[in-house]
C-alpha cells in the first residue's frame, strides 16, 4: 500500500513526491507514460553527444528565493541569460522590441528613452479596454511592428489569431525603450549545471519514492493499492472528458544535428514572417557544452500530439471551471501543474504551486492518516 500515488514526474509531480517523501516520510509511487523523468523540460544528450531539449528550449527564471533555495538542494546552476532574435524584414533582431529592434528595422537613430517612448507613443492604437493579446500589442507599440513581430508568429502558434486569445499570451513579452535585449529580467536566471533530469533524477531519488515509467495511471489506478493521488496530467481526461475535451495546443519537434560549430548567434531565433516553424533553438548557447558539431530543434506548432500548452481564452477557463468544480469535490485527489489546473505556467510557477499544495497538505493531513 503507498501512501500516495503521483501521476507525472514532471516538476509538479516531481516536487511533491520529493516533498512527501523526505518531510513525511511517506510512501510515494510515481508513475509517468512516458519513458523518462522530467515531464516537458526533460532532456538528453543526442547521438552525437549534444544536450538537447527534447521537448523545446527550456530557460530556468524566476524571482522567488524560496524556489531557488528548494531546487539548489538538488542541482548546481549554470548562469545564463536568455537572448531571443526574430527574422523580421531580412534582419536578425532583438525581441522583446527595443530601442535597438527599432533603430535597425526603420534605419533610425534614437538614442533616448523619451525619444523612443514618443516614437510608439505615435503609433500606438487607443484601444478602450485591453482585452485580447491584439490589443495589448496594438496599444503599445501599433500596427506595423504588430504585424512584423507578433500576428503570424501567434497564428502559427496558436492556431487562433491574436485577437481571439486572452491577454496574457503576448503581455509575457514586454516592449522596451531601453536597449535591454534580456529575454527575461527576473533577478535570478539560469540552467541546471547538469541539465534539467540530472535534477530530477537526483529529487526523486530517496527511499521512499518509487518510479515507474511508461505507466499509464489508468492501467494501474485500480491494481496498485495506494491512499491518496496527485494528479499532473490533462485535468479534462482524469475525468474521462465529461463535459468535453479543454483545448491543449500541441509541437512537433524536429531535432538536426550539423556539421558545422555553431548556426546562429543566439539560443533561440524566432521566425514571425515565413516559415512554418515558429523557432530555431541552438543548445550549445544554453548549456555552455563545447562541440565540434551543433544540435538545433525546429518546432511545429499543431493541434495533434501531447499536450503542451494549455489555450488561454475566456470559453475555455469556462469549460476548466466545470472541471475545476468536479476536482475539488474529488476527496483524496490534489490536482497540480500545467495540465492539471490548466494554466499557462513556467517552471517556477509550477514549483511554486507544488510547494503550496505541499504545505495545504501539512496542514490538513496527519501523517500516515487513512482515508
Ligand atoms: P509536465 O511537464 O507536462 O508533466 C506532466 C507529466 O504527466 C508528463 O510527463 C506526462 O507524461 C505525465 N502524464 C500525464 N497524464 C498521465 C497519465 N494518465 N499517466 C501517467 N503519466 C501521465 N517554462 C519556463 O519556466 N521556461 C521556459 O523556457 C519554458 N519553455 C517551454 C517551452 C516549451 C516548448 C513548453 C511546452 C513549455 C515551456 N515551459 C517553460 C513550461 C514548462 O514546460 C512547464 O511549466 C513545466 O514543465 C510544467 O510541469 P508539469 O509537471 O506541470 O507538467
Ligand atoms: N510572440 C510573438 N512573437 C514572438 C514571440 C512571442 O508573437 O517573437 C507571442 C506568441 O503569441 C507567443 C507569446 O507571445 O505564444 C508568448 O511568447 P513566449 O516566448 O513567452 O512563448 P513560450 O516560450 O511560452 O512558447
């Protein structure tokens, strides 16, 4: 009998395995369908001896201490700072828009923040209530470089133009007067010394967890005793897609390796004009690795595949609340994660809710409690 049966091994149901384990001392089982540790920030060295990310670039950020503090005890971190640059009218430049992308794309020589502030201030749309991720763009930095930098790239992604989707997409990249060319400003950036399952492997490795992989939690739910669930995976299918499928936004990835040292000059290189692939990821500028060869990762955007990306648009939280609603009448079931509570998470945010489900646990159950 385990204590608790946690499905997914990603950094949800990684965090709270480790945590119920090593501070209660409770049995955990994890089970993953996949065939490794890690969830969607999994990674692995390729055939040619290259880390790769096989599920798209993953760039650790955040601004909790706490959560550096908590993930410290099981890596060494390397750091880094994220640069992204888009493929935009035949140039290679800066995204987030800058004072620089600016500069470039119109042949300008700005040099104040003022100056620039006045430049979008001319061309930014007055749009009365910012609702959707088209009006957060158009507002700031108008039409034009709207078009340049986000409508196809979004298209492409989402399969849903700007304007159908929620706010919260396009306002993760901000735009700036400044020259900052940061992907992220958060105070703490970095990647895993050892890579991101190096750390999994290390959290999940005590005594009282257990892992078994390519396990699917439906084909064992009723055959391995266990009290309680910690659930990780898609929140509509744990309840068999009762009142329809929420909408998750898939990738195919396509992983090269070349013959050649380097093939571009920073990590992530995003297409929003052509292409049918959204970005070109090199890992080499992520992981310091040095290599006479270089591995890239194309990526697909689709609608079939994993789930990768819950789709923020105000009828599908509508639909996850008729869920949400079903999960928190469900005794003895914690759901967490991306998929679990579908929302558009980075990594330290799902830590962050794993270590807070974690102490609502400490909370509320005595250890070794029966259900
Ligand atoms: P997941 O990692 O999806 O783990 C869920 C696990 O549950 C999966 O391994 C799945 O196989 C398993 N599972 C599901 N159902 C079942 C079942 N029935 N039985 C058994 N197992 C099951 N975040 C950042 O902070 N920085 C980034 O740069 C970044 N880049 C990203 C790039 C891409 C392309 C994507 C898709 C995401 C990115 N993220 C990034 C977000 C990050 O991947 C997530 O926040 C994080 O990995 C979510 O962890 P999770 O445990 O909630 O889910
Ligand atoms: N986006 C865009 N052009 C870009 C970068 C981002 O249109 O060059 C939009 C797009 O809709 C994307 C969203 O902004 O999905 C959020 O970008 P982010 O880089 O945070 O996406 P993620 O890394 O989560 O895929």
């Amino acid at each position: 009998m385990f204590d608790w049966l946690v499905v997914g091994a990603g950094f949800a149901g990684s965090v709270i395995a480790e945590r119920l384990a090593s501070q209660r001392g409770e049995s955990v089982l994890v089970v993953d369908r996949r065939n490794h540790v890690g969830g969607n920030a999994y990674d692995r060295y390729d055939d040619a001896g290259l880390l790769i990310h096989q599920y798209g670039p993953h760039i650790f950020h955040t601004n909790s201490e706490q959560i550096v503090d908590y993930l410290s005890q099981f890596t060494e971190w390397r750091p880094y700072e994220h640069r992204v640059l888009a493929s935009v009218d035949g140039q290679l430049l800066p995204i987030p828009i800058n004072r620089t992308t600016i500069n470039k794309l119109y042949g300008l020589n700005l040099t104040t923040e003022e100056e620039v502030e006045a430049f979008l201030a001319e061309r930014g749309e007055r749009i009365e209530e910012i609702r959707t991720s088209a009006d957060v763009v158009l507002s700031r930095v108008g039409r034009d470089l709207y078009e340049k930098f986000f409508r196809g790239y979004t298209r492409k992604q989402w399969g849903l133009d700007p304007s159908e989707l929620d706010k919260q997409v396009t306002a993760r990249v901000p735009t700036r007067a400044n020259e900052d060319d940061r992907y992220f400003t958060d105070s703490f950036q970095a990647m895993p010394a050892g890579g991101f399952t190096r750390m999994f492997e290390r959290m999940l490795s005590h005594p009282n967890i257990k892992v078994m992989l390519q396990t699917d939690f439906r084909d064992i739910r009723d055959v391995i005793p266990h009290r309680r669930v910690v659930f990780t995976g898609p929140v509509d299918e744990y309840f068999d897609f009762r009142f329809g499928k929420l909408p998750y936004r898939s990738l195919q990835f396509e992983h090269v390796t070349l013959e050649e040292e380097w093939h571009q000059p920073v990590a992530v290189v995003n297409y929003p004009q052509d292409r049918d692939y959204t970005r070109i990821t090199e890992y080499k500028h992520l992981t310091g690795q040095q290599h006479p060869k270089t591995s890239i990762t194309y990526e697909y955007p689709s609608d079939i595949g994993d789930p990768y990306y819950p789709v923020p648009r105000e009828e599908n939280q509508e639909l996850y609340r008729q869920y949400k609603h079903l999960a928190d009448a469900t005794p003895n079931v914690h759901f967490i994660g991306r998929l679990a509570t579908y929302r558009y998470y980075n990594m330290d945010q799902v830590v962050g809710q794993a270590l807070a489900e974690f102490r609502r646990i400490q909370e509320s159950i005595p250890v070794g409690a029966e259900v």
